[in-house]
C-alpha cells in the first residue's frame, strides 16, 4: 500500500463518496415525489422537477469520480488478485457505473421525457431549452422522438413520478458501492 495516510485518506473517500451520492439521491427520489399529489399545479411540478434536476452536474461528477478513482487507488495497491484487489474494482466499476446509466439511459430517455413536458408547460412564462447536441446536458434536449411522443401524452406528474421511481435504482447502486468498499476496508 503507498502511504498509510494517503491509503486512509483514500478508503475514507471511497465509502463516503458513493455513501454520499446514495444519500443526495434518494433524497431527491423523495423529494420530487411530494409533488406528484393531485393538489400540486403542473406548472409548479414542472418548475420544482427542473431546478431539483439541473442540480445533479453541480455534484455527482466530483463524487463520482472521487469514489471511483479512490477504489481504483486501493485496488492498484492491494495484494494482486485478491478478494480485497477484486471487492476495489467493483466498488469503483459499480460507483463508475452511475455517469453512462445517467447518459446512455436517463438521459434519452425519462430526463428527455421531463425535459419536454416541462418546456411545454413553461413555454408561455418564457422558458425553452436548446436542442440536443450530441453532448448530455442538464440543459439541453435530450429525449428520443419516441421519448417525445410519450411525454406529449403523458402528465408530468406521472413523468416525475417515473423518475423518481427509476432514479432509486441510482442511490441503491451507490450504497452497494459503499458497502463493496467498506468490506474491502476490512479485509
């Protein structure tokens, strides 16, 4: 192992990241969901779903990367091909995992749909996104056309509510990262 205090340093960091990315999201599942009672206005669910959402490139990249890159640090220097070596890199693969899930599924796909309605919504109070340009954005467009059918014939709270649902799968993945890195702490 290198350093005694850069290898604490590191395992701290590699159970506190993905520990704090669970938390931040399931916090944001929650959340979101409050406003999908019958009482809450459209406009106003559309309005909250978009600020919550266009919060996520402000932080999930920075811990992201810390807790991957600190279980790829551990796992670089522990014993080669051990339970501990093999218990790191999954850690790091599973936390590593959240950043293509959110491009490659999310984006396209429920965070598009949302993207769409609200703009919808908001259209008459003057809000409109730019078109998607290859690269994921918080914002830009990203929904597929058929994304785009679906949530023209979709309420937004149902949408919200979808991803709130899906978005779980986010933060256990997170917690399972963490609880991966802690036990290869204890090896």
């Amino acid at each position: 192992m290198a350093s005694s205090t850069l290898a604490a340093l590191a395992q701290w960091t590699a159970i506190f990241a993905p520990t704090l990315y669970a938390g931040m999201t399931a916090q944001y599942s929650l959340t979101i969901l409050t406003y999908t009672r019958p009482d809450v206005p459209p406009k106003l669910v559309a309005k909250q779903w978009l600020q919550l959402y266009q919060q996520g490139p402000y932080w999930v990249r920075p811990v992201v990367a810390a807790g991957t890159l600190s279980n790829l640090y551990l796992a670089w220097f522990s014993s080669p091909n051990t339970t501990q070596q093999r218990a790191y890199i999954v850690a790091a693969a599973l936390i590593g995992s959240i950043l293509p899930l959110t491009f490659l599924y999310f984006e396209p796909g429920i965070n598009g749909a949302c993207k769409w309605k609200a703009q919808s919504l908001l259209q008459e109070e003057g809000f409109s996104m730019p078109p998607f340009n290859g690269t994921p954005s918080s914002v830009r467009h990203s929904a597929t056309a058929a994304t785009k059918r679906w949530a023209e014939q979709t309420d937004i709270k149902d949408l919200v509510a979808t991803w709130g649902t899906r978005n779980h799968v986010r933060w256990v993945i997170g917690v399972l990262a963490a609880a991966v890195s802690g036990y290869a702490g204890i090896l």
